[in-house]
C-alpha cells in the first residue's frame, strides 16, 4: 500500500546529487518552502519546479545525518510563533542556485497566530535518502540561529527527566550537571557542543569575509576622475568625469548648430526649452499663413508636412463670375465674395433689343485706397450702377425689369 506522506527527490535534485556523488562538490541545500496546494492535497511529481502555492518561505535551521540510517538527511527549520495564518500541505527543499530539490506531501497542519486565540513555534522536518550524505551540506545563514538554540532546549529537557541524574543550568553552550554523567546524556550533549562549535566557527568566518569585504569596498575611489570606463563607439573618453564634459559640449554644439541652421529668432544662448518655444511659435506662424492661403494647417503637424502645403498655394489671382435678370424697375441686387476684390465688371443687355448693352467697370486704386468706376453703353442709357459695401459684397443698383446681367469679379 503507496504512503499516504511522502517525500521524493525531484529530477533535478537526483541529477545534482548524482553530480555532487561523481565529482566530490557539495550540493548546498538553503531555502524551505511551505504551500497549501491550492485547498486541497495532491501528489508531488520529480518533474516538478516549484510547490503548487507558496504559502512561507525561509531558511533551512538545520541538516543531520540519521543516527541508524546514515543516508537519511533530516532537514529541519522553524517556524516562530508570530508567523502563521496558513494551512501546510506540502514542503519544497531548494539550493542556492533556487533549483527545487525535493518535495513533500505533508499532513494537513494550520499554522496559528496569536489573532487566532493561540500561537506555537511549529517544527517542520522533512527527510531525504541519497546514496552518499556526505555530498549535501547546510549553507549557513549566520542570522539564522534559531535551530541550536532549540537543539539546547530539547537536550535540557532531556536531562532534566532521567532520573538519577541532577542537571543544574544548561547553557547555550556548557551543561553542568551535579553527579555522574549519564552516557546518553554525555552523547546528546557532545553533538549538540559540536554543532555551536560548528556554527560559531562558521559565523567568525562569514563576519570576518563580511569586515574584509567592508574594508575593501570603503577603500575603492569612486571619484569621477578616477573612474574608468570602456570605450563607447562615438565618445572618445575613458572615465566618467571626461565623458561627462565630452556630453555636455556634444550638447551645446547641438544647440549652435539647430540655432544655425533655422536662424532668427533663435540665439546660440538659448537653452533646448527657450528652442522648443520657438521653434514652436514659427510652426504656429507657419501654419496660419497657409490657413489664410486655403491650406489648412496646424502648428501640431510635423514641419516636413507644413512644407509640402506650399506647392498646393495658387499663386494665380482668383476671379468669379455670374449672372442674375432684374426682377424690378429701380432695385438692387448683392453679390458676396470671400476676398476682397480688385476688379468688378458688370455688363447689362435688353432682353427685347440685343443691340442695346452697358458696361460698368470699377478698379482698385493703390494710391488713393478707393475705387475708381468707368461707364460705356451702346443703344441706350442702361448703365448699371455698382455701390461696393464691404471688402466681400457689392451691390449692382437701378436694375430694369428682365434684363440680364453677367458680372465678374477679379481678386484684389
């Protein structure tokens, strides 16, 4: 009958264990996992990379060899009283290069906070069989001194209740026991001396890397001058302070030459805001005078497309023309423009006499800023009369009933 709990090497941890066996290196185991499994149970696979949701994270507290089984790893941590508020339904072991390792199907267990009315540090151990224990080793954290200290307590207690044997104080790392020591308990405490010792050795080691590491980084010159960097296609510098200066003048001899080439009213001492303003202002400009030539323009198009809208400017003066018959003896008739104009000629004819016509001309002075008019008629008095009233509307006065008028206006 299959396990109900269980824990299985992943393929990846049997590959890196397998590495370690063949070439002697160690397999350095750091990081427990806790999950839920997502509400539910469900059975680990080797193919697996991660636990299926994590619930806790944190430092492995300990790794021990099996006293009977020599190839059993039991791989420890805990879990402080003031952490919780989760359900444990699998357990992930992972190295120092984040690979998983092995994982676990665990007992349901809910992990209490004191919000919940109770609170309990809470063990977790999990253990693996690997052909060789000597090649999987424990990489120390030196904040994480939690695990001997629990191994002190536990050995303590067990001190403390066999009988015939008195214990007196039970430090973290001397027991003084009054009488003669009892072999299991000389046993228990010889491992667990060792391990203090062990961790102990390996914290000086790590402080002392940390101090030298501490020093050597106090001791490098950061200073821009003294700072050297590789060489950057377009840069000539080889340190931070000269590349510095070598960007703010590739900077300003950006400025001088778009001041250059656009001109008035840009200066060589603007600066790229007082450009951009501008430079902005001219494309505004731009763009309303082609507005008022009929090509509709905005400041916000790019200087390229405002460009392509002068060759659509006709330069060619604008004309119109029409005609109209008069509905009644003596009225007026308006004609509106959209610009001003510099030429109006309107002609009149009888209807009942095509020899009987008029001309009436009337042109734009420059020098005087007013119109001059000139009359012909031939047959018969039918001059029409033109009374311009704005600079986009005329009037033709003193129509005749059913004669036809043709107008033409040119632009001014």
């Amino acid at each position: 009958m299959a396990e109900q709990f269980y824990s299985i090497l992943t393929s990846i941890g049997k590959a890196k264990i397998a590495n370690a066996n063949a070439l002697g290196n160690k397999l350095n185991l750091t990081t427990l996992v806790l999950g839920d499994g997502n509400g539910k149970y469900y059975n680990p696979t080797e193919n697996q990379e991660a636990i299926v949701n994590e619930v806790w994270k944190g430092n492995i507290s300990s790794i021990t060899t099996d006293s009977k089984n020599p190839n059993w790893i039991v791989i420890e941590t805990i879990i402080a009283g003031n952490v919780g508020g989760f359900f444990i339904r699998e357990v992930g072991i992972f190295d120092d290069e984040g690979s998983l390792i092995a994982i676990g199907k665990y007992p349901e267990t809910y992990k209490p906070v004191i919000s919940d009315g109770s609170t309990k540090d809470l063990i977790i151990r999990m253990i693996l069989e690997v052909s060789n224990s000597a090649n999987v080793t424990l990489k120390i954290d030196p904040a994480i001194i939690m695990a001997t200290k629990k191994d002190v307590e536990v050995l303590e207690s067990k001190i403390r209740d066999l009988k015939g044997v008195y214990a007196e104080d039970l430090l973290d790392e001397t027991v003084i026991i009054e009488g003669e020591m009892h072999p299991l308990i000389k046993s228990e405490f010889e491992k667990v001396e060792t391990k203090i010792n062990d961790n102990k050795e390996n914290l000086q080691e790590v402080t002392s890397q940390m101090a030298e590491m501490t020093k050597e980084i106090e001791n490098i010159d950061l200073s821009a001058n003294k700072v050297k960097l590789n060489k950057v296609s377009g840069m000539n510098a080889t340190e931070v302070q000269t590349a510095i200066q070598e960007l703010f003048q590739f900077a300003d001899n950006g400025k001088k030459n778009i001041s250059t080439v656009i001109g008035s009213p840009l200066t060589t001492s603007d600066t790229f805001d007082s450009m951009k303003s501008k430079i902005q202002t001219l494309k505004n400009t731009f763009a309303t005078n082609l507005t008022s030539k009929e090509q509709s323009s905005s400041g916000s198009e790019s200087l390229e497309s405002l460009i392509n809208k002068v060759k659509n400017i006709n330069p060619q003066k604008k004309w119109v023309k029409g005609d109209f018959k008069g509905s009644e003896s003596g009225s007026s008739r308006s004609v509106y423009l959209k610009w001003k104009p510099g030429v109006i000629i309107v002609n009149s004819e009888d209807p009942y006499n095509s020899n009987y016509t008029s001309c009436t001309i009337v042109a734009w002075r420059p020098d005087s800023e007013s119109y001059a008019r000139s009359y012909s008629s031939m047959g018969a008095n039918l001059l029409a009369d033109i009374s311009i009233v704005s600079d986009t509307e005329f009037k033709v006065n003193s129509l005749r009933n059913e004669f036809a008028y043709r107008w033409l206006a040119i632009e001014l």
